[in-house]
C-alpha cells in the first residue's frame, strides 16, 4: 500500500494552518483538486468566480472555505498571499476537528493530486 500523500495543513498555534492555491474568475466556486508544487509541497486548489481585485478573491475564498467547513469566517486569519495564487490561512479551532473536516471536504469533492501548473 503506497505511503499517504502529504496534506495541505499543518498544526500551528491555535489550530491549523491551510495552503491554497486560488484560482480566480472561474466559472464556479469549487475545490479543484489538490496541488503538487515542484518543492513537494502539496496546497487545496480552489476556483473562486470573484476577481483578484481588492481582496475579493481573498474574501470569497474564506467565506466558500467557512461555509463548507461549517465554521465561522472570524476563524480564518490570511497569513500570506494577499495578492499572490499561493496563499496560507490559519483556521483557529480544535487541529484534530478541523484537520477531520477539511479531509471530508476533499473527499466529498473527490480531489485528486494535480500536475503542477507550468
């Protein structure tokens, strides 16, 4: 049986701290699978139909993220990637309830590992 893939979160200070990688002006809101960069780090890809334009990406993808994860988008703190595709959120909370509940959500929205973009 193959090794598990590494995961899009880690524990931090306070619960968990999520990679993404966001793609804007898409058609719908929705997990896109996860994404393997070249240094082997894995982040949740997620497709936002807002633009990247004054944080509405940013907010858009905490309010899709809180909404399916059943949490309150107070929770969420934007570490890193205010204008960039790769972004780090921290989700405070319980690490084993929120590292549960993220796992569901990739299972429910069937991702798979993707290429990494060129």
């Amino acid at each position: 049986m193959a090794a598990a893939a590494r995961q899009p979160y880690a524990a931090c200070e306070g619960g968990l701290r999520l990679s993404l990688r966001v793609v804007p002006n898409a058609r719908t809101n929705h997990i896109d699978g996860l994404h393997a960069a070249a240094d082997g780090s894995r982040s949740l890809k997620l497709r936002t139909t807002a633009q990247p334009e004054k944080g509405r990406a940013n907010k858009a993808v905490i309010a899709f993220l809180a909404k399916n994860l059943h949490i309150r988008k107070s929770q969420f703190t934007l570490v890193s990637g205010q204008t960039d595709r790769n972004k780090q959120v921290a989700i405070e909370g319980n690490f084993g309830d929120l590292a549960r509940a993220i796992d569901e959500l990739c299972k429910a929205h069937g991702t798979q590992d993707q290429e990494r973009d060129a």
